[in-house]
C-alpha cells in the first residue's frame, strides 16, 4: 500500500512495517506489489529487500484503460535496455 511507501526515505517505522510486510508476504509464499512508488529512493529501498512488482508514478501516471493499452503496447515494441 502507498501508505508503507510513501516515507521510506525519511521515516524508520515505514522502512521497519514495508520490511516486515514483505517478510511476511515471502514467508507465506505470497507475491507482493508495492504501490505507490514515487522515487527512486523507494524502488531501490524495496529492491534491496526482494521487492520485484512495483507500480507508482515513478514509473508511469495512472491513466484509464485505452491509454493504459496504448501505454503498453508502446512498451513491448520498444527496444529492451
């Protein structure tokens, strides 16, 4: 949820709650989606803890499903990096 998100950087009890939650996730054999990743501060934080599904503005605006199609169909015909 963004809410564990969104102070990663500034704050120890939401680096402390996205650790734990994503702990949890993995022990329960669950895969986990970070929301609401901004910066890249936050994709590194949570990539470092295992993190591989993340969405937010740091990587695109929420936008409504046909410009959501457009958006990825621009994405698979781009050259991978």
């Amino acid at each position: 949820d963004m809410s564990f998100v969104s102070d990663l950087e500034h704050c120890q009890t939401s680096r402390a709650l996205t650790t734990s939650v994503l702990r949890i996730g993995e022990t329960l054999g669950m895969h986990t989606v970070a929301e609401g990743v901004e910066t890249e501060a936050q994709r590194a934080f949570l990539a470092r803890l295992g993190c591989r599904v993340l969405q937010g503005f740091l990587f695109a605006p929420a936008l409504p499903a046909a410009a959501l199609e457009h958006w990825l169909q621009g994405r698979a015909s781009a050259p991978q990096a």
